[in-house]
C-alpha cells in the first residue's frame, strides 16, 4: 500500500513556515508603532486611527504594486535583501506624490518552495524600509505554490495605505506655465525596465549578473541598487510648496509626468539637464536603443519629478533635507495640452 499523503509531499510545508515564524515575527515587530493595535500571528493587522483627529479632513490614500521582474535578477544572482526594500519604497513613493505619510503596508510573498534564509532576508528589506520611511508592517502572507514558481523563484507584491489632509492634497492643479520641473536623483532602475534591461545584458551583452560592470560592482549589483524612498519630502509638501508631483515608474517621463498636468499646460523635459548614470548608458549603448525609448521604459536617473513656482526653486534646491537626493531643474511648464516635450 502506498504511504499516505501530506501537504510537504505535495510540496508544501507548515513545518519550514513554523520553523522561520518567530525571527519574521521579530522582524514585522520591529516596525510596530503605538498605533498597532494587534500583535504578529493574527488574522488581520489593526491599525488605531484614532489619532488623524488631529486632521481636518484626514483622506486615506493606498496603493498596490510588484517588484515585476526584477526578482528574476534577485533569485538569479542569489540577493535577496534588497527586492523587500524596493516593494515598500516603490509603494511609499506611489502614495507620497499626493502628499500622504504612510501608516501602515502589507506584503504578499509568493514562492516555489520556501528557504528559510529566503524568506528571512526578503522580510529584512520590508523592514528595513518600512522602519526608514516611518511605516509599520502590519500584515502579509506568504504562499508556497511548487506547481506555479520554479526552483529558487518568487514574486513579491505590496499594498500601501497611508493619509493626507484633505487641504493638503497634491494633484497638480494648481500647475501654470512658468513653473519649474525639478528631479530628485534615481539609484538606479528602481523597479521598471527589467525585461528590456535584461534582455540587453544577457541575450545582446552576452553578460552574466556576476560579471563585472564599473566601479567595482557586477551587473547585478547595478541593477538591484534599492528603490529609492522619497520620504524626506513631507516636510516641504507640509508647506505648501510643491504644486506637482510625479513618480517615474513605467512608462518613464511621457506617461509619469503627464498624469499630473492641467489640460492647458504641458511639461517641457530638458535631456541634457543631467547625466543618467551609468548603467543606462550601457543600456542604450549596447542595445541600440532610441532616446524616445529609453526615456519612456526607464527614469534614467530622476527618480521623482517636482512642478514649484519660481520663487521657491532655491528653496527646493537648497534644502538639506533632500540634499541626499541632488535636485536638479530638468524642465519647465508651458502652455499646452497636458502632455510632455521631450527635449534630447
């Protein structure tokens, strides 16, 4: 008679879960703040509100998005603290162009077979980044699934929730000809242009991850560089100062910095304002590609686009708080009809 069968005969197992359960719990709680109302292990995380009393009109703002196919260069190269870091700072960024502080992120795992030390370093970027941008992990689930992932493959999706006053909401409408389009700088691809960046590097490159790149760093050290968080700018949208503001995710400049125009202004993008760095050089280098492609797949090293009014340019330049993050004027807005000129 044949053995009985078990869910880790099916390629599921409650025991290695059981086994990394404690040091993710010591992770999560980490991030806790007083508004956790619940501990690690429960159903549903709970999150006090109680305090956005404070707030006129607090609006809850949330997002959801993935780490797409970066994590194929993360479980190709065997590096896997940085994606967790990419997923919470790509999602705090994608909330934060409206003005919102986030509360609180949820984070969903899915995986072939679940490795302790996977699993732990993964968790360890969600941490991490939710402790630098002041945000708690409250919750997520991790789902061991054989027959959908390969040997050593994953995917990693968060969801962000977080809150503005309604008097402070960032949307753009407030945008006229005159201003300026300043841009915070990338750290690299953050999360978008994966599938065009790897098929250049190893099918037209004909590189390996480990290969060297410049600077002392292989390909896969240049192409898992974080996410950046642009967390520090709360402060000056707190005053009033930043009328738009863009996130350069897919669809790079044309299809970001559009979303938050008026119907009667367009944004003018100089090319030549900044320098991409270098990994995008190498990009278009070798995979032949046009100036209009790569600046609508890739950021190409702005990371964050900001419309000020001309008076408070020096003000965004000079502020130490994003120093980190060298702004530089790479635009303007004129009369238009919504859309962004690209100028190479």
């Amino acid at each position: 008679m044949a053995a009985p069968l078990t869910y880790a005969s099916a390629g599921v197992s409650i025991d290695t879960w059981n086994a990394v359960k404690g040091r993710i719990g010591e992770l999560v709680s980490s991030t806790y703040n007083a508004s956790v109302a619940g501990s690690f292990g429960q159903f549903g995380g709970m999150f006090d509100i109680s305090h956005l009393k404070s707030m006129d009109a607090p609006v809850l703002v949330s997002s959801t998005d993935s780490v797409g196919t970066k994590v194929k260069v993360a479980f190709d190269s065997k590096v896997y603290n940085t994606v967790g870091m990419d997923i919470v700072n790509h999602c705090v960024d994608d909330i934060l162009v409206m003005g919102a502080k986030p509360l609180f992120f949820l984070d969903y795992i899915g995986i072939g077979k679940l490795v302790p030390e996977i699993a732990l370093q993964i968790v360890e970027g969600l941490a991490r980044a939710c402790r630098d941008s002041g945000c708690v992990l409250i919750g997520g689930e991790t789902a061991e699934m054989p027959d959908i992932y390969g040997a050593g493959e994953f995917d990693l999706v968060g969801t962000i929730v977080g809150v503005v006053d309604k008097c402070r909401i960032i949307d753009g409408a407030s945008i006229t000809a005159g201003d300026a389009v300043i841009g915070l700088k990338s750290a690299g691809l953050h999360t978008n242009g994966f599938s065009l960046a790897r098929k250049i590097i190893t099918e037209v490159g004909k590189k390996r991850y480990s290969d060297a790149f410049e600077d002392g760093k292989t390909f896969g050290q240049a192409l898992l560089e974080p996410h950046r968080s642009y967390a520090k700018l709360l402060p000056l949208m707190d005053r009033g100062i930043i009328k738009g503001c863009a996130h350069i995710t897919g669809g790079g400049f044309p299809d970001n910095v559009n979303r938050i125009l008026p119907s009667n202004c367009d944004a003018v993008i100089n090319a030549k304002s900044w320098t991409p760095l270098p990994i995008f050089q190498y990009l278009q280098r070798t995979g032949n590609v046009e100036d209009s492609e790569m600046y609508r797949t890739f950021n190409m090293g702005i990371g964050m686009t900001l419309a000020v009014s001309p008076e408070n340019v020096d003000t965004v330049l000079k502020d130490g708080g994003i120093a980190e993050f060298d702004p530089v004027v790479i635009g303007n807005i004129v009369s238009g009809a919504g859309a962004v000129q690209m100028k190479f």
